[in-house]
C-alpha cells in the first residue's frame, strides 16, 4: 500500500474511532470506566500488528485508539492560559484599536477589515452581515482556514526573493510558521484556523525537509494531528466544514479541472473554469453538511465565489500593507483609499447578488 494511501486510511479509521467514543460517551457517560475498558483492550490488539508484521492490522488499532482518545479527551478541563496566549491577544486588542484609527472614508471598511483580519464581528451592521447571508458570502465572514491561507500566499510571494539557499529556506520556515501561530493565536484559535495553520505546518516542514508534498497526505497528518491534541474538535461544525471543503478540493477539483482541455496559449476562460470547479468542489463535499446544520442552500454560491474570492484575495493583500505602513507612518493616502473602494465595491456586489 502506497505511504500516502495508508495515513489516509489511519487517518479515516482514526477519526472514525473519535466519533464512536464520542457517541460512546452520550449514550453511556462514565468516561473512567469506559477508558479503562478501552485500555483493556487496547493492551493486547496494539501487540498484534507488532508480532504479525501485516499493516491492515493497524487500521483496527487506529480505530480503538480514536475511541480512547476521545473518551480520555473527557478529563481534560479548561488549559491554562499561556503568558504567549495572553500577549497574541492583547495584540490583537491593540491591531483592532489601530485598524479603528485608520482615516478610511467609509463607515463601514474598518470594522469589515476587522472581521477579516481578526475574527471581530461586534463592528458590523446587522444589514451587511445579512447581505453576506443572503449572497452566501458568510464563510468571508467567519474567520477560517480562507483567511489564514491567503495571508500565508501573500507572505510566501514576500519572501520569495530570499532565494532558495539553505538558510533562506530555515529563515523562511522559521518567519512563516511563527507568523502562522501568532496568527493563530490571536484569533482565538478556532478548529478551522488551526487545521490551516497545521497545514501550513506539514507543508513548510515537507519543503523544509526535501520530501515530496502530497495534498491527501497532508490533510491526513493534520486531522491526526488535530484530534489528537483535541479529540472534541470533532463536533465542531466549523471543523467538519473546513476538512469536508479541503476533501472536496484534494479530490474533486483536480478531476474537474481537467474537464476544460489544456493550451499552450493564455486563455483566460481556463481561469474561470479553474476558479468555478473550485468553487463547487467545495460545495458539493460541504453543502449537504450545511444544510443539514442550517437548512440553507446559497443559490448564487458559483457567482457569489467567482466575484468575491478574487476581490477578497486583494482586499487582504492592501488592508495587510495599508496596516503596515500605516505602523511605520508612511502609508500614501491612495492607499488608503484604494483599500476602501475595494471594501465597498466588496459588500455593493454582495448586495446586488444578494438581491436577485
């Protein structure tokens, strides 16, 4: 069995296992007795695939290790608050105060750029949160593995003229993966974030280390990772969407893709097509989940992700280096008011898709 091919099924088995303990633990709430009747029978099967040397006898194993690990999740109380926890926080305090400082001519740009670059929702009006809603733009919104991934494509291309010497390479792992987990951390961490930056994570550490990157391979590692540092992660719908997309993505899209035929010259229709099976390569893995947790179905999703996603995409690479030289006092105010035009140029198509 190919390596890529056997951490996908431990990965499959293992969340399989997190999800019977889980339910294990509703139907029969004594989570001591049930670890110990796991670790019963752990103890033996584990020694099997040992003494055997056959590889399917793992998934099994991985399946009785995702059940004691959800069970043993149970005991776990709130962690403590680390000093780096508190001080990514108040950072992300003063980065809210600093975007509310920005001169920007519209109302409603500071506390959208909030939303975006911090999680903070509390600064927008209840009519833009409801066009987002209605145009099915409300991922843009709820601060997710999106967000952390585009401002890690914006760093990456900062850092591409470093060069692809040794040190630049550890220099570049270093700065990218703490920037990922200050991220992280400041934003309150949620499932989705922390998948993105377990992602971010595997991939940098692969391109570190010369080894080949295989997407399903990555996504494998970091489910495994992820409930294994958080086996309740699994009941969260913010979790299941992020990985149902990220499946969707891995999966579908590549076969989609190739559906629209290659050409040697510059065709922009192929961009379209490109962007357009992303789109529903997420949407058919995440849309049955959706509507089965929030009886909604967004009609206009292809148009609303066609238009949006690349208006996004800009829209954090200006606010990021509006931000930053407005920091260091030298921010031209053409930048300023191009971020804001890109803004409300944003929540105006929201708005026209929203009402159609």
């Amino acid at each position: 069995m190919a390596e890529r091919e056997n951490i996908g099924a431990l990965a499959i088995h293992f969340t399989a296992g997190i999800a019977a303990g889980m339910l294990l633990l509703r139907l029969f709430p004594h989570p001591y007795l049930l670890s110990c009747l796991f670790l019963a029978v752990l103890s033996p099967v584990l020694l099997i695939p040992l003494r055997t040397g056959d590889p399917w006898l793992l998934f099994p194993v991985f399946l009785l290790l995702g059940a004691f690990c959800a069970v043993n999740g149970s005991f776990a109380g709130p962690g403590l608050e680390t000093a780096l926890e508190r001080y990514a926080s108040a950072c992300g305090d003063r980065l809210r105060i600093f975007i509310d400082g920005i001169p920007f001519p519209s109302e409603g740009t500071a506390p959208l750029l909030k939303a975006f670059l911090t999680g903070d929702r509390s600064g927008l009006s209840r009519s833009t949160i409801q066009i987002f809603r209605d145009s099915g733009a409300s991922h843009l919104l709820a601060l997710s593995g999106l967000h952390i991934g585009i401002l890690y494509l914006l760093l990456s291309r900062l850092l591409q003229p470093l060069g692809n010497s040794l040190a630049a390479k550890r220099f570049r792992y270093i700065l990218t993966l703490g920037a990922a987990g200050f991220f992280t951390l400041m934003t309150g961490a949620s499932p989705s974030i922390v998948r993105a930056f377990l992602f971010i994570l595997v991939n940098e550490t692969a391109r570190l280390t010369g080894r080949q990157r295989s997407p399903l391979r990555t996504l494998s590692i970091a489910l495994l990772a992820q409930l294994v540092l958080s086996p309740s992660s699994i009941t969260s719908v913010g979790f299941q969407l992020s990985y149902l997309a990220m499946a969707g993505i891995f999966l579908l899209y590549p076969r989609m893709e190739k559906w629209y035929p290659e050409s040697s010259r510059l065709d922009p229709f192929r961009k379209i097509w490109q962007a357009a099976a992303l789109s529903i390569s997420c949407q058919v893995f995440t849309g049955p989940l959706a509507w089965y947790r929030f009886h909604t179905f967004p009609t206009y999703f292809l148009l609303t992700n066609l238009l949006a996603m690349p208006l996004t995409t800009l829209l954090m690479g200006t606010a990021v280096t509006t931000i930053a030289l407005q920091g260091i006092g030298c921010c031209p105010g053409i930048l300023v008011q191009a971020t804001d035009q890109l803004a409300t140029g944003l929540v105006w198509i929201l708005q026209v898709i929203s009402s159609m």
